[in-house]
C-alpha cells in the first residue's frame, strides 16, 4: 500500500474527517468546479469537460 499512489489517493477521498474548505467547512466528498460555481461530486467534476 506504501507504493501505491493510486491506493493512496482514493484513500484521501474516502476520508470522512478531511474539511473541505472551498465548500466552506463542509464535510462531504464534493468539490467546487471553479469556472461554473457548481458544487458536485469529486468524480463528476473529474468528468466534466470544459
């Protein structure tokens, strides 16, 4: 697990107790798609093309 970037990074994301500050504080896996303002799931912003 140690050398595996990947793992380690999904890992980050399924951290409950990680503070999201660009949503202000809140606690979820959501993130802000900066030119739009949307607020969506990590994955979904992942997918948007700009």
């Amino acid at each position: 697990r140690r050398g595996n970037d990947e793992i380690m990074a999904r890992g980050t994301f399924a951290n409950v107790r990680l503070v999201n500050k660009l949503l202000n504080g809140e606690v979820a896996p959501m993130t802000v798609h900066i030119p739009t303002g949307e607020k969506l799931y990590v994955f979904d912003a992942a997918m948007v093309i700009f």
